[in-house]
C-alpha cells in the first residue's frame, strides 16, 4: 500500500509539473510590443493547419550585421485581410511573443494581434493591373 501512495504521488506530480510546463511554453506570454517596417511578404500556408504567416523588413543595418526580418503569424481573420491587402507598404504592427509556437496557431513564436498603421511608400507610381 504505501509503494502504492508513492508511486501515485510521483505520477501525479509528474502529471501537474508538465502541465504546467506545457503551459508556460505554449500560453504564457513571456513579451509584446511593436515592430514597423515594409511588409514584404504575407501568405496563408500549411499542411493540415492553413496559418497567416508574414515577414516585416524593418530599416536598420543591412551589412549583415544583424537580421532585419520579423517573421509573424496572424490568427485573426481581419487582421490577416488587412495585411493581405496591403503587401508592399510600411506597416506597425503590434505583437505578442511565446516561449515555443503551436502547428495551429501559426509556425512562429510571434503572433501578430492587431495593426497599427499602414502608410504608402515614397514611390506611389506603378502599374495598375486591369
């Protein structure tokens, strides 16, 4: 009987440390903030779980010094038309950050929530498609 008490402790123990584990990793959000720059690509992609997924090129060094590109996933649908919409442009953007990413809320660890501003480029000519 009491190998049997320690045992169920042990596994219940183990149970509860990785859940919590799991969801410090996952749920937690360990930061936020903003990120501006040109929104240079933005796609929905994936397997069994289609996600928003999008790279900002911020301005900065571009020596390869440092990385200049933020790659998000977007897991509202409005915000995802917003930003499908306006590929190309200058946007700020704000962002939550987690420890690891799930297949279902994207393929990065940060999450863009919402969107900011979107401006227009200095070059506004172009073609018009028909």
């Amino acid at each position: 009987m009491n190998g049997r008490k320690i045992f169920r402790t042990i596994v219940i123990l183990l149970i509860v440390g990785l859940g919590i584990f799991f969801y410090a990793h996952f749920y937690w959000v360990f930061g936020s903030g903003t990120k501006a720059g040109t929104l240079n690509t933005f796609m929905k992609k994936g397997y069994v779980f289609k996600t928003y997924e999008g790279k900002i090129i911020q301005s900065g060094f571009k020596q390869n010094i440092q990385s200049n590109e933020f790659d998000f996933s977007v897991t509202k649908e409005s915000v995802a038309q917003v930003l499908l919409n306006n590929a190309g442009r200058d946007v700020e953007v704000h962002y939550i950050e987690y420890f690891g990413a799930l297949p279902w809320r994207g393929m990065q660890r940060f999450i863009v929530d919402s969107v900011y501003e979107v401006r227009s480029t200095q070059d506004t000519r172009g073609i018009n498609p028909q």
